[in-house]
C-alpha cells in the first residue's frame, strides 16, 4: 500500500497549477560550459528555452560530492536528512560494503512526493533509484542501461530495473548495446576517429558506452512519453558526466594547438551537448506546449590552468531552465540553489513546500505565482517503494560472525572503517553548513577519540568546539596536533581560530601568519588572515587578500563573502553586491550571507532584491535584525505596510524570546 498523501491546505482560489510537467536532468552541464556553445548556436532548443523562459545558476550545498549534490536537487535535503554522501556505503546490517539502493535514501524525492499526491509520474534512469520502486506510473532505475564489463557478454536487465515488472521485457529491447555500434557511430563525435589507436586509447571506447547507454535511457523515455499517459515525467541523462573528464581538457582547442603527441580530442563535448539538445527536442515534442519544462544540473566541473593533460574536478554549481505556461520570459533568477528545485516544482504543481525544506520556491520565475502556505512536513509516514533484504538474512551473518567464522579480512575491515569516517565526515559537513553544531560534534567525536589527526575531521571538529562556546577545549585540541609531522600550519589556524572566537584579532592574525610561514598558503588560510585584518579595520589590505584569494580560488564562498563585508564597511554597497552574490551562489545555506547581501542590494537601492535576500535568509535562521530590515524596506510601500507590520511583530517576539532565554541561563 503507498503511503496515505499529507492532508493539504486548500489551494487559493484561481490558481491554475501545472497539469504536466517534464523534468530533464543533465548530469554534468553548468552555465561555463552551456554559454558558449548557445552563443554559437549549437544548442537552439535550449537556447528557444532560454529566450522564452527563466535560467538560473544553483548554488550547491555541502558536502561538494556529485551524490549529495544530486540527491540535495531531487529531495530538496542537504546530506543531513537525506544521507547519501558516497557511491558505497557500510550495509548496516551485514557490515559489508554494497553500491547505494534506493531504499538507503531517507526522504522523498520529488516525483515520490507527487505521486503520493494523485499524479501519474513515470522515472527513467533517475539516480538512485535501484531497485525500482512502485510509483503510480512506471519506474526504470538507473541500472536500466547499466553495461556488462565485456562489450560482447551476455547483457540481461538487472532484477528489480524496472516496476511493474511487466514492462521489463519492451523496455529492455529498446536497449543498445555498445558492441551494436557501428564503426561510423562515433564519427559525428570524434570526426577524427580514424586517427586514434584504439589499442592503447580508451576514450572512444568509453565515450561508445556513454553513447550507447543514454541512447537507451532516451528510447524508453520516448515510449513512455509518447505511448503511456503522465502527469509528471522525469529522465535522466548521466552518461556524457561519465565521459566529460576525459574530454574536457580539450574543449574549445583547435586541433593544430594540441601537443605532439596529443590525441585529437577537440569538439567531442560541444557535439556530446548537441546531441542532448536534440534529444530535448524530441521529448518537447512529445511532451506539447502545455507542460511545464525543467531542465537541470546539480553539478558543472572545474578546469584547472594549463594543458591538455589538465584533470578537471567537481564545480558544485549546477544549472537550471524553467520554461512553460506562466512561466516569466528571459528572467535570470538570481541566489538560486540546488535546494530550490524541489520546492519549486511542487509550487508549480500547486502543492506547498515544507517548513522542513530549507530552499525556497523561486516565485520570480513566474508571472502569477500563487503558492500554497507551506506545511510542517511531507515525511509523516514512512517512504513507501522498495525495501531492503530480508532480516533473516542479515540474523545470519550476525550468528556466524559470533561464532568466530572469517567474515573479513584486516584490509576489508580498514576500509569499511576509512568510508564510515569518511562518510561521517562529509554528514558532518552538511551539519555545519545547517548550524546543527552539537550534532556534528557527537557524530565527528568517536573518530578522533585515538587521538588527533590531520584532515577534515579535525578541522570540522575544532569549529563545531567554538560554536558551543568550548574554547578551551578547543585550544587542547590544538595544542595535541602540534609537532605532528604533517601538520605544519595547523596548529597555529586552530590557534588562530581560538584568539578570534575570544576577541583577539591581533592574537589571531599573529596565528595565521606564522599558519602562512610554516604551511602552505590555502585559500581558507588567505581568507582567515584576510578576515583579522577587517576585524581590525585594515580595510585595504583585508581588500587585498580578498581579492588575491578570489583571483586563485573564484568559486571560494568564503573570500567572497568577506570582501563583500570588507566594502559594505567601507561604504561601497554597489560594489559589494557582486562578490556577495557570488557568496550565496556558491553557498545557498548561509543566513549570514543572504543577510549581508540584503544589505548590500539595499544600500545599492535595489529593494524589492533586498527583501527577497533578508527573507531567504529568515527562512535559514529568523533573526531579529533580519525582520526589522524587511519591515522597514516594505513599510516604504502603502501596500507593503501589512507585511512590515508582520514583520516588526515577528522581531518583537523573537527578540523577547531571545532575553527570556538569557535570563533562564544567567545566574
């Protein structure tokens, strides 16, 4: 039985909400890699898409891994609730390491939630969602094109790949294996094909399995869409992510520019993203000018500077498309985060968002937008779909390993225990990023109970002790690192922290500079340093470092929020909203953030923005200099005058709370 749907609040009257809606994933695709290709006019659906419709960047959230980014766009949950931060995981059961299942996530996706809801919502090749679970429409998991090792083995549709398993059979012919590939196939990806020495050259092999599995993801799609009826239809395409790393050293290159030696590899992305904005086409298609069209990303990459031998890494900064009936033309939506999707589309289906969701519906991108008052939370029952193995199972392994029988070796147990910490780590990392600093704490605290060690733990623990006002400890910690051989600079960063928590901004920069002497010099070095010059109110060399860490680091949160504060204090707001832009950009869960932009977009004179901000970060952590700011911006408006009162009510009360709580805890 699926679960019984949330009692809802009613929907005001004259909302249309969305009969239909399609939403493309493309796993891989950002805004630094799409905007060239559109202005070359190698993308016209997209580009159609763009023009008539809403574009947005999407900030991405911690942990900056590409499963806790995707599963933070499909649930509207940091890692924090949802709990997927690595592609295996410790079965809790048995103690063995096993690939993610869908039963492993603990909140519902989007779809889920909409089929709880009445809607006939079909998934094709979503991620995480093996083995396949019942829905009210068909469900294809992401093992549906999954390949052999061997190009030529037997290639039989893995159990459970698709629900109602009666579809199992049609939907597995529509595959394409990759030993079906003709030798021309890949020619209008890689003209010069001919020139590679496939022996010893593995790329277009790969870039064949890429090619041959999203062609099989696109042709169960299309049968869906056009043979079976949906209210929501949701498919995803991660193959080209798979193969861009391998690619992207070469993107935009001429061919006479690559190195002796070099293999010639230029244009395989441009034409690897012309062949999805034509698959886009079909489904537009065969989806009609009804339905409301997502297309998104939870992740882009990274070149660093140099050759053609660059490895490009993870850029936590996705994209997204809005387009369809109501939906604003040409709008950039600005402060937009992966967690604003899930929100968003329930807001287009006329359905509330939760008070548990931390993102928000993105109302600019429609030209009505009437969006239910939101509810305490859709996870009252539990998730409904497929279910782990049976306990007996499980009973099993227990009653053997009491009995003493091998069930693994030293290696295996060391690296279980390496990806639980590992695991803890980035679920602690999603905890900071929330505030939730005393559960971090308890989580990251078993690890480091054998003493101290250098690393992201560490660190993460250290700031979780001066967020709960445990300096002290804090400074032990500190202490106990010093002299250990890899850490060279560490000692005195956490030191550095400990004088600024006290007040000590001389203290702390003495810190970070011998931090900088001993150690080399990281962007979240350069950041702390800069940011004890400000507090100090050395406006110009804070400026500075800032600058310097930004022009090594563009995508550091952290250098752009304090140079935004460094010209705010300098009284330049219109020249501070760009880099705290860039802040909420590349970190959506920060209220401090998204309130120092209010800041700044109304000292620039952009108030209807500025509300915008101080209220995204109200829904973060209300605050009382947060409501009294938007109040006394919309008091400036007769028809604003009702919210300002809100508002005003609002800091009173938390502000009366706040002294009551002190009082309770003074002597």
């Amino acid at each position: 039985m699926p679960p019984r749907p949330v009692e809802l609040p009613l929907v005001p009257a004259g909302t249309a909400p969305t009969r239909r809606l399609l939403v493309v994933g493309w796993e891989g695709a950002d805004w630094n890699l799409l905007h060239p290709l559109l202005d070359a006019g190698q993308l016209p659906v997209l580009g159609r898409l763009v023009a008539e419709g809403a574009l947005a960047e999407l900030s991405g959230v911690a942990p900056a891994v590409p499963i806790a980014l995707r599963e933070a766009l499909l649930t509207g949950h940091g890692a924090d609730r949802h709990g997927l931060v690595h592609e295996q995981l410790v079965d809790p059961a048995t103690g063995s390491l096993r690939g993610v299942h869908s039963w492993d996530r603990r909140v519902r996706t989007f779809w889920r939630l909409l089929a709880e809801q009445g809607r006939r919502c079909h998934v094709v090749n979503a991620p995480v969602t093996h083995p396949a679970s019942p829905l009210t429409g068909i469900t294809v998991s992401d093992r549906f094109a999954e390949m052999p090792a061997h190009p030529n083995a037997a290639w039989d549709l893995a159990e459970g790949a698709v629900h109602p398993p009666a579809w199992a059979e049609t939907l597995a012919g529509l595959r394409l294996a990759v030993g079906e590939l003709e030798a021309g196939d890949l020619l209008p990806f890689v003209p010069t094909l001919a020139q590679v020495d496939q022996a010893t050259d593995r790329r277009p092999m790969q870039l064949g399995l890429a090619v041959a599995s999203t062609a099989s993801v696109h042709a169960a799609a299309t049968l869906l869409a056009e043979q079976e009826p949906w209210d929501v239809l949701t498919v995803w395409y991660r193959g080209a992510a798979e193969v861009l790393p391998q690619f992207l050293p070469w993107h935009g290159m001429e061919a006479a520019a690559l190195a002796a030696g070099d293999r010639p590899y230029p244009g395989v992305v441009a034409r690897l993203w012309a062949w999805h904005d034509q698959m886009l086409g079909r489904l537009l298609e065969l989806a009609g000018p009804e339905t409301t069209v997502a297309v998104v990303s939870p992740y882009g990459w990274a070149m660093p500077p140099g050759g053609a031998g660059r490895t490009p890494g993870i850029r936590a900064t996705g994209m997204l498309v809005l387009h369809g009936p109501g939906v604003r033309r040409d709008q950039l939506l600005h402060g937009a985060s992966v967690l604003d999707l899930v929100p968003t589309l329930l807001g287009a289906a006329g359905l509330p968002a939760a008070l548990d969701q931390p993102g928000r519906v993105l109302t600019e991108a429609f030209v009505a937008p009437a969006v239910p008052p939101r509810i305490p939370t859709w996870e009252t029952t539990a998730l409904g779909g497929a279910t782990g193995p049976d306990w007996s199972e499980h009973e099993a392994v227990r009653f053997l390993a009491g009995l003493g029988l091998p069930t693994m070796t030293a290696a295996e147990q060391q690296a279980q225990a390496a990806l639980g910490r590992e695991r803890d780590e980035l679920i602690a990392l999603s905890l900071v990023e929330a505030g939730r600093w005393a559960e971090a704490e308890a989580l990251l605290a078993p690890h480091l109970s054998n003493g101290a060690e250098p690393g992201l733990g560490l660190l993460l623990y250290a700031y979780c002790l001066l967020e709960l006002g445990r300096t002290a400890e804090c400074r032990v910690l500190a202490e106990r690192t010093a002299g250990h051989p890899a850490c060279a600079g560490f000692t005195d960063l956490l030191l550095g922290w400990v004088a600024e928590k006290s007040g000590d901004a001389a203290g702390a920069r003495r810190h970070f500079q011998a931090a900088a002497e001993r150690g080399p010099r990281t962007a979240l070095l350069e950041v702390n340093l800069a940011r004890s010059n400000l507090r100090l109110g050395q406006l110009a060399e804070a400026e500075a470092l800032f600058r310097r860490t930004l022009e090594l680091a563009p995508d550091d949160a952290g250098a752009a929020i304090g140079l935004a504060q460094t010209l705010l204090t300098a009284q330049r707001p219109t020249e501070a909203v760009e880099p705290a832009l860039l802040a909420v950009t590349r970190r959506h869960r920060w209220p401090e953030a998204h309130h120092l932009l209010g800041c700044a977009l109304a000292g620039a004179g952009r108030l209807r923005e500025a509300v915008v901000a101080f209220e995204t970060s109200l829904t973060q952590r209300p605050s009382v200099e947060a409501h009294r700011a938007v109040a006394a911006i919309l008091a400036l408006s007769p028809d604003g005058r009702a919210r300002a009162a809100e508002h005003q009510l609002a800091a009173r009360q938390l502000a009366a709370a706040r002294r009551s709580a002190t009082a309770a805890v003074t002597p």
